[in-house]
C-alpha cells in the first residue's frame, strides 16, 4: 500500500491570475515564489516549501456547481481560536464576504470564496487529537458566533 506523508499543495486552474495572488497573498499570508508570464502561472509559498499552491491562468467556463464532482473547498490551518477570530476580523475589514462560521466536531471554521468562486476555509483545530473525536462523534456543523464563541446547534 502507498502511505502518502500529507497533501502537499494545490493547484488551481483561475480565470485572473492578478486577482488571485493577491487574493492569497492577502487572506492566507502566502508569498510569491516564482511566476511565469510566458505559461501565465504563479507558485506561491508560505516559506517552508518550495509551493503550497499554484496558480495557472486558464479557467474560461464558468465556476463548477456544487453538486459537480470536484474540489468542493480548502482548509487552511491556523493556530488556534484567537488566530481565527483575528482572521475574521481582518477578512471583514478587507470586505471579504464570509459566508459561514461554523463549529465542526474538531475545528472551528470561517468560509468565504476565491476571486473565482472557490471555497476557502480558514480553521483551527478544537482537540489535539481530532482523529479519535471524529472517529467517536462524527461529523457536526453548528453556527458559531466567532466573535461571541457562541454556537447554535443546525440539524445535521
């Protein structure tokens, strides 16, 4: 059997690619590794790799449905719950439209879209073992107040 270590990066075909480093230079923190005009891509890193995510400019349909296979979002860890909420204080001071603020069984989490409509969740994990909580509770998607911390409980 083939043990991977971990997911290593993304890459995601755009419609701008201008508008998308910036997009995540500005919410995820990434920096521009390398960029090719010539093949209209970008590698962007937070340091530790040579890319976490690349970019190539060559999206000219429409954004997938939901109910397409496919990507349906990405999550992206920070720390813990105070960088979390100073995320979503900075996302809304930048205008970001956050859509949802959830409490998973093992993260809370912030969604809002790319520049081409693709999910990004930014989140921080709730138990130092998340594996044996999923693995007993289940999956669960609560409101959360992320400023409050207060989480209203949805019908699963």
């Amino acid at each position: 059997m083939i043990r991977a270590k971990r997911l290593h990066h993304v890459v995601l075909n755009v419609s701008d690619l201008d508008a998308s480093i910036e997009f995540y230079e500005k919410v995820l923190g990434l920096t521009l590794a390398a960029r090719s005009e010539e093949r209209r891509s970008a590698f962007l890193s937070f340091g530790d790799e040579h890319h976490d995510l690349a970019l190539f400019e060559r999206a000219t349909g429409p954004s997938p449905e939901d109910s397409q296979p496919g990507l349906v979002h990405m999550g992206w860890k920070l720390n813990d719950y105070d960088e979390l909420k100073a995320a979503y204080e900075e996302l809304l001071e930048m205008g970001m439209d956050v859509f949802r603020t959830i409490q998973h069984n093992v993260t809370n989490s912030v969604y809002l879209k790319d520049p081409d409509g693709m999910v990004v969740e930014l989140f921080c994990d709730r138990f130092e073992d998340g594996f044996e909580v999923m693995k007993t509770m289940g999956p669960k998607s609560d409101h959360l107040d992320i400023m409050t911390g207060e989480v209203t409980p949805v019908r699963n």
